[in-house]
C-alpha cells in the first residue's frame, strides 16, 4: 500500500443546487482535498453518460458528488476502479444505479438529515392545509375586495376527520405521519417494504388502489425507484374521488405530468399541490402553469435555512468518513459494507483531516 496522498473528489454540477454544491466544493478544498467538476448544467438535461474529459477526471476520484439532475450509471461506476462511495448532498439518489453500486462495493450516501425530512413533511402538512382550506381563494377575496363567502358558498375544510394517503414510508412520510396524529385524520400507508410491527401511531397499511380510491388527500413521499416511475398515473388517478387533492413532494417522476394535467384540467379531482416536476424548473409553456386548482412551487417548498445549513454539514461529513475509511454518516446501502471493505482494503491510503464527526 502506498503513503497517504491528497483525496480527490469529482462534483457535479447543478443548475438549481449550485450554490449548495459550490459551499461543499470550498468547505472540501479548505481541507486539502482536490475537487474537479463536472460540465455545465443546464435545465432539462439529465445526461445519461459524461463527456469523456470529465469521465476520465471521474475514474481519479475516490468519491463522486452527484444530484437529482446527473446521472449516475452502472456503466459509469464500472469504470472507476478507485471509487469508493458517491455522495448526493440531497435527499433523492434515484440518479445513481444503487444496484450497481452495491455490487461493486459502492457506497451511496445522501442527505438523510433530520432538517431535510421534516422540513420536507412540515411543507407537505402546508400543502394539505392550504388545500382544504383554500387559502389562495381566501387571499383573493381581500385582495379583489370581494365579500366574505356566503354560508352556502364557503370553501374551506377541516383535516379532521379526513383520511390521508401516504406513499412511501420513509423519513418524509414517517415524519408527515407524525405531524398528522394531533388532527384526528385516519392516515393510509402505501409502502410495500414498511415492516408493519413499526409504524408510527394511528397508520395502516394498505394497497395502493385503496387509499388513491379512499383517500381525501394523497401525499407522494416516494423514493423514485425504476419499478415505481410513475406510480401516479391515468389509471391511478381515475381512483381518486373528485373531492380529493394530491401532494407531491417526491420527483416529478412519480407523475405521469401529461395525465395529471388531464385530470386536473377536467376538475376529476379538486386539485393539487406539487414542487417537484418532469422537467425542473417547470417550462414556461408547461399547462400546469395556466391551471387555477394546482400550487406551484419551483422544487423549494422545505428548502429551509436549516436544511440548507445541515445538507452543506452532512456531505462534507459524508465525504470525511469515506476519506477515513468509514461508512458514510447517512448511507443508502449499508448492506453493501462487506464488499466495499474488500474493495477498499487494497487501495491507497487517504489523507485524513481534522472534522468533528456529527452525532
């Protein structure tokens, strides 16, 4: 084995996250490590393969730094033989070929930090408020200086008493769960690998079918997947009452967007609230702009300062336990922790650096 020498990481870049990725790139290179970027982001990509300058730059790297918006594949991971882990500062790694990765002795790290998924289920509980509540319509009536709504008229509705659907249980829709329990709703969970001696209070599992056909608010909280694109789509819509809402904050790929926009368009359900799209950020041309029964948000609704703050911590800390030998503190293949010793075991030593390890 050689001396220690320099470690080197390879970063993305990201239109929309730049500014958290540039704070992580400074923080790294204030620790001695050498960080090359990737090309230029711009919207609407998501390039399934690197240009062979920056792959090359890749294949030198001991850790990748990746997004939602970069593709991270099986083939790419393949070809760098020194790679030790790839680290997406946010929460979503459905970039990254995670079976791949695991098979080679990749570890995956991300955002999973406390910040990022209950701001995420604070926004979502947000979202489900100002829909039964109709707060854009309320705003209106005092800003066109319209009447108070005759009684007959009045469109607001309580949660309570309400069921709520969740999809996906893991941290964003435990926490949302959580945060429900105080409104008397009755929450329905759709989460096919959920162990069901550990929900959280007042949850049930059941098919999907049933709680898009019971549900009188749908939250997606997904972790987008190969096998669940498009989990909500023309079919799964149809089941939904014309009363009810749908809330996604989740990927814009859990939507079947062409289909959602029919069915709002055509009022089958009442509305919608979503800040995550197909295409970020949303087109201007988008139909989804021109709708008066959806919220709009540009893939920022729990984008906190806290959360900002805690995702710029976690990936340097990420980046620092790797670089130590050490799993990363939030780590979506943890099984993976046999092969990627072995395949560590025999590759040069990384120079450390003094960092706290977070608790």
């Amino acid at each position: 084995m050689s001396d220690s020498r320099t470690p080197r990481v390879f970063a993305v870049q990201d239109h929309m996250l730049e500014p958290l990725f540039a704070g992580i790139v400074q923080d790294l290179e204030r620790k001695g490590v050498d960080v090359t970027r990737g090309p230029p982001s711009k919207p609407g990509d998501k390039p399934g393969v690197l240009p062979a300058p920056y792959l090359d730059q890749m294949k030198h790297a001991d850790v990748a730094m990746f997004s939602s918006r970069a593709l991270c594949t099986g083939e790419m991971l393949a070809a760098c033989s020194r790679l030790r882990a790839v680290v997406n500062p946010t929460i979503g790694v459905e970039t990254v070929d995670l079976a791949a990765a695991s098979e080679l002795g990749i570890l995956v790290g991300n955002g999973s930090t406390p910040e990022n998924y209950i701001g995420m289920a604070e926004a979502a509980l947000m979202f489900m408020l100002n829909l039964s509540y109709g707060l854009r319509t309320s705003e209106q009536h005092l800003r066109e200086n319209r009447p108070r709504p005759a009684p007959d008229q009045v469109h607001a509705r309580t949660l309570r008493g309400k069921r709520i659907g969740i999809l996906g249980l893991g941290n964003i829709g435990r926490s949302l769960a959580r945060l429900l329990q105080p409104f008397d709703v009755e929450v329905l969970a759709y989460s096919p690998h959920a162990d069901p001696g550990s929900l959280p209070a007042g949850v049930r599992l059941a098919p999907l079918d049933e709680v898009m056909a019971q549900a009188d608010l749908v939250c997606i909280c997904i972790a987008v997947t190969p096998q669940n694109r498009q989990l909500v789509n023309e079919r799964t819509l149809g089941l939904m009452k014309r009363s009810a809402y749908l809330v996604n904050v989740s990927r814009g790929d859990a939507i079947d967007e062409p289909a959602l926009v029919r069915v709002l368009q055509e009022r089958r359900i009442a509305g919608a609230a979503l800040d995550t799209f197909a295409r970020e950020p949303l087109p201007m041309e988008s139909p989804l702009r021109s709708l008066d029964n959806v919220i709009l948000t540009p893939h920022a609704v729990g984008y906190t300062r806290e959360n900002v703050d805690s995702l710029r911590a976690a990936a340097v800390e990420n980046i620092r336990r790797v670089v130590a030998g050490q799993p990363p503190l939030y780590c979506k293949n943890p099984g993976a922790g046999e092969k990627w010793a072995a395949r560590v075991a025999g590759m040069d030593r990384l120079r450390s650096w003094d960092a706290p390890a977070q608790s």
